[in-house]
C-alpha cells in the first residue's frame, strides 16, 4: 500500500496504491485484499467500481465483487496467475482534521489464510481548512 500523499487539508482527495504479486509458483486461487480504509476518510467506491468493470473479462486478476465498511473494504479476485500483479487506484477523501494511522491492509487466499502478506500502516494527517 502506498499514498501519493500523507498531509492533506479536510475535504482533500489522496489515491492509494494496493499491488498485489503472485510470488507463489502457481496460481493463487480465490485472493482476498483486506484494504484498511483510514479513520476519517471515505473511500471512492466508483474506483472500485470501474476497477471490476475494467477486469470483468480477464481469466487472472478478475475483481469478483467488494464489500465496504467504515474501516476496510474487501475485495474477491476469482485467481492471480504465477509472477502476475495486480495494480489497483482508488482515491480516499479526508472528512476531518486528524492525525492516524491507517488500519492494516493484507492479502490471502480464502481457503489457505497463512499464504498472504500485510502491509504495515501509514501514518496520515488532516488539517482543518
């Protein structure tokens, strides 16, 4: 995970980055992204939206569906072929001065939890404008 900015005005839009690489030597069937949605931000879910549109066709890195809560989204890819990755942007808007850290993001498979990898947290602040 990475942000193309970590100090931000309220109302400000960040992107985030989420890529997620295939290291296994097979395919990686039924992956789960965890993304942790920092506190005080909405995340965009068109981006997610036209992200699914985008892979809607693909046999690897297919976007299945999203879920979103007030703290993470979690994303269903149908499989991530061996050495592939998966890019994906969605912008995050600052409702209100803070200073926190994100929540913990991470990827696994469904039906084998201990083959993932989390991503450490980032430290982001609001100002008030």
């Amino acid at each position: 995970m990475t942000y193309d900015r970590t100090r931000l005005s309220q109302d400000d839009i960040a992107t985030a980055t989420a890529t997620v690489k295939n290291n296994l030597p097979k395919s990686a069937n039924m992956v789960m992204v965890d993304l942790g949605i920092p506190p005080g931000f909405d995340l965009l879910s068109e981006d997610l939206q036209a992200f699914q549109e985008k892979t809607a066709a693909q046999k690897s890195g297919r976007l299945e569906k999203f879920s979103q809560t007030a703290t993470q989204a979690i994303l269903y890819f149908n499989a991530i072929a061996p050495g592939e990755t998966v890019t994906l942007r969605f912008r995050l808007r600052a409702k209100y001065p803070i200073r926190a850290r994100t929540f913990q993001s991470r990827v696994y498979e469904y039906y084998d939890p201990a083959v993932g990898s989390i991503a450490r947290p980032v430290q982001l602040e609001v100002a008030k404008r």
